[in-house]
C-alpha cells in the first residue's frame, strides 16, 4: 500500500504534505516547521494561501474546538442534479447480490459508467457504506436491471447527503483493525468479498470492499485472505 502524492518528514516534529496536480495540503504538530514549510513554497512557486482547510477535491471540512467534521454534500448534491435525481430518497436493499441479466434489456453503458464512476469518488472519500455495491462489474452486459441498482444506489445517497464522519479532538490514539469476508459475494464467478476498516481513536480512517482474487472451498483459505489483505495496509500505516 503506498501513496505517491503523500510525504512525510519528521525532526523531532513532524510535517505532513498532501499533493493533487496543483493543489496541496499540510500540516504539522510544530508552528514553526508549519511557518517555514510555508513560506519556502511561497518563495519558490506562486501560491495562494487559503488558510484552514475547508473544501479539498470535493470534501468538506468543518473544523471546531470539539472536532473536524468531513463530508461531500455539495458534490453529492452535483452528481444527484447532473443525473436528475436529486428529488428521491429510498433505503438501499440489504444483501442484495447482483448477476449477470443475460435475458434483459440492453442499455447505453455511458450514463451508466458516469453513475458508478460517481458513486466510487464518493465512496472512496465520506461514503464507506456503499462500497461493497459491485454495480461496476457489469460494464460488458449492461441491462435495465444494473442501471435500476446503480440508481437505487444514489437514490440512498440522496436520502443521507448530510451525513459525514466526525474525528474528535480529545480521544486516545489507538489504532483498530477490523476485518470480514461474505460467503460467495459474487453469483457469476463465486467469488467471496473481502473487506476491512481501520479507526483512529474509534472513528473510521481506512476502508476497503473487494472481492477475491480466487475461488476457495474451504473457510480457513479465506480467513486467511481476508487477514492478510488487513495486514498489508496496517504496517504501512503504522511505519508511515
């Protein structure tokens, strides 16, 4: 597990640097080191200083004395108007597990693309809940029935937009790691689903929904998977 745009220093203090194209953001548990990072950038490139963090690559923050609030609320509003969709607001279907339709009606698989590729930006950010909904693995055979889940799918975000994750300030810094796996998650190939969330001080950090790379017959063999899958992330986190 590696991030290419992340960079880390540490002298005692530490800083913290996150890249995107032409968009960064630092921090650092030193004034000073936070100061002279800034002012070494300011010297070298032409940078607009936007103070506290509070909107970065369609994720909001909300900081105050008991927290930081995070969420996507004005990008999910966007995806909802673009697809005409933002008016509804279903629960999503528990346990559902979807096939190959190879009776049903063919649909364009443009808007369909635009829906998943939407649906896995937020997912990838605030919207851990809905990642294991696997509606981009039927880009080949697209019908009516995967296009009316993909907008099942939106139709639950719509339903919870102002939900977010809250990381409180005043917590022990402990790191947990969960993980699980589903029994035969994928009908077509028989693939089980693997998944794992990290928390920091009891609040989700990392998250993942991915499904096997073999097929297994016995429960142990998956175990084993699942575990190991857990534990690449985890000791990259821990030596970052």
């Amino acid at each position: 597990m590696t991030n290419h745009t992340l960079f880390v220093k540490r002298e005692g203090n530490a800083y913290i640097v996150n890249f995107y194209v032409d968009d960064l953001i630092f921090t650092s548990n030193s004034k000073n080191m936070f100061e002279e990072f800034k002012n070494s950038i300011k010297r070298k490139f032409r940078m607009i200083d936007s103070g506290c963090m509070h909107y970065f690559l369609g994720v909001e923050v909300t900081q105050n004395p008991s927290g930081i609030f995070v969420c996507q609320q004005k990008y999910a509003n966007e995806v909802l108007e673009k697809f005409g969709l933002q008016n509804v607001k279903n629960p999503i279907v528990p346990r559902y597990k979807l096939t190959k339709d190879v009776g049903g009606l063919k649909v364009d698989a443009t808007i369909y693309k635009q829906m998943v590729g939407s649906r896995m930006y937020l997912t990838a950010k605030t919207k851990f809940n809905v990642c294991c909904e696997f509606t981009s693995s039927f880009h080949g055979s697209l019908t009516t029935l995967h296009n009316q889940v993909a907008k099942r799918v939106l139709y639950y975000l719509g339903g919870a937009i102002y939900l977010g994750l809250f990381y409180k300030r005043e917590c022990e810094k402990n790191l947990m790691a969960y993980c699980d796996n589903d029994y035969v998650g994928d009908l077509d190939c028989k693939k089980r689903t693997s998944g794992y969330v990290f928390k920091m001080s009891n609040r989700l950090i990392v998250w993942s929904s991915k499904k096997q790379f073999v097929v297994l017959f016995f429960t142990t063999e998956v175990k084993f998977i699942v575990a190991t899958t857990c534990v690449a992330p985890n000791i990259w986190m821990m030596c970052a």
